[in-house]
C-alpha cells in the first residue's frame, strides 16, 4: 500500500463511519480494488478506526465534556443515565469481541459478496426506518441502549453499516432523531479503543514476523486522511438525522450491494 492508496483508503474511512453506507465494507471494497490482503486490510483498519474516534472526540466534545460534569456530581442525574445507557449497549458487542472475534476477522478476508448482501440489509434497515412512523419518546431507555447495542453488535459483519443499523435500530424504537445520531457516535468509542488496544497489542507482539505492504508513512497518511473527513462527515451526518433524510443512503447502499455482488459473482 503507497500513501495514495493510503490517503483514499482513509478519506473512505472517515467520510463511511458515520454515514449509514458501511466503513468497512467500502475498505473492503476499495482494499480488493487497490489489491490489498486481509491481514494488511485489518492493521490498516486498526489505525484509521482510531482516527475517526478522535474526530468524534472533537466534533461532540461539548456533549462529551457534558456527561464527565455530570459524572462528578456522583448521583443519578441525566449524565450518569446516559452513561449507564451506553455501557449497557456495549454487553453485546463485548460478548462479540470477547467469544467471536476471530471468525469476524475471519469473515472480513472472506471475499465481497457478503459485503454486497450486509449493504443490502443496510439499504432494507434504512428503508424501513424512513417509512416506519413510531411514536417518538423523549429519552432513550435502558431497554432501547440494549436492542441499539444488539444492532451495534451484528454490524461487525462487513457491509452492514454501524451508524445505519444503530440509527435505524432506534428510529424503528421511537427514540428522538436528535439525540439518536449522538448516542450512536458516542456509544462506539468504547469498543473501538479497547478492540484498537487489544490488535495493538498483538500487532506490536508479532511486528517482527509480519510480512506487510503497509509502511509506516501509509498509516500516517491513512490516519489523518481518516481524522479530516470523520469530523466533515460526523457534523454533516447529525445534520442528516435531524432532517430525515436516510432514504437517499438506502438507495445507494442498494445499488453500491448489486454493483457489488455483480463484480464478485460474475
């Protein structure tokens, strides 16, 4: 991998993290396209991953700053609810990354028809979500943080998108577009890091058996290529929420799917 691929590969990242169309499986994607294997794909994925969570720190910084206020109050306030919502949102992923995270690196070295069938079920997801009127509720509830964070956990398949299937999730469940966009940004950050940590810690422990194209100048490049767009694309993306507008990505994940499925199978 040079620093061009690089560079695409982690404006990719950036701009599909948040947008409900599938970070990884455009990585998948633009991976297979630039020649780029598996194991390479995941250290990549590793770095530009990171990336993204520090853009999320910067771009809701005032909502983060909000909740560690609270969290000093020590009493059960509306800070220490949304805490509580987002760790219960992290049990499934957890029991994911604890039990199954080698079939999931696994899957992403697969090939891309599983990624054209996910961005299908992440157009269906979207679609369903814009039709769909619930009666909206005012906060998110313990139960709702659990069934986001389910959602959440089956998007570790490539090509189901994150962002999609938990804002998707909780439309379906009636939670206010405002603040369903900003639980589902934050609630990922946990997982990221400690995944992040964990491959690190791996990757730094075999660093001298690895035989890898990515070069450290790659992954520089990757990472704040990643860094820039994540912040355009998670302000934008809040924007998006609030005025509805899901319907479009549906169509494009459709047809990014079919192109996808096209490309592998024939």
């Amino acid at each position: 991998m040079d620093w061009l691929e690089a560079f695409i590969l982690g404006m990719i990242q950036g701009l599909t993290e948040y947008l409900p169309v599938s970070s990884s499986g455009h990585l998948a994607i633009g991976s297979a396209l630039f020649g780029i294997n598996g194991e390479d794909n995941l250290t990549f994925t590793i770095v530009v991953h990171i990336a993204t969570v520090l853009s999320t720190l910067v771009i809701l910084w005032k909502e983060i700053g909000w909740i560690f206020r609270g969290l000093f109050k020590f009493k059960m306030n509306d800070e220490m609810k949304y805490v509580i919502n987002i760790l219960i949102s992290m049990i499934p992923i957890g029991i994911v990354g604890l039990f199954f995270k080698d079939k999931v690196e696994e899957i992403f070295g697969s090939g891309l028809v599983i990624v054209g069938l996910m961005l299908l079920v992440t157009a269906t997801l979207l679609a369903f979500s814009y039709f769909a009127k619930p009666r909206t509720k005012e906060h998110i509830s313990m139960k709702d943080a659990f069934i986001i964070g389910l959602a959440q956990a089956c998007a570790v398949l490539p090509g189901l998108s994150r962002s999609g299937s938990t804002i998707a999730t909780g439309l379906l469940l009636g939670d206010k577009k405002e603040k369903l966009a900003q639980f589902s940004f934050l609630m990922v950050i946990p997982p990221i890091l400690g995944e992040a940590l964990l491959d690190g810690m791996k990757i730094v422990k075999g660093a001298a058996e690895a035989n890898t194209d990515v070069s450290l100048m790659a992954l520089i490049v990757g990472f704040l290529s990643a860094f820039v767009f994540g912040c355009l694309a998670c302000k934008w993306m809040i924007d998006i929420v609030k005025k509805g507008k899901l319907i479009y990505f549906a169509i494009y994940c459709a047809i990014v799917g079919l192109a996808t499925l096209a490309f592998s199978l024939f």
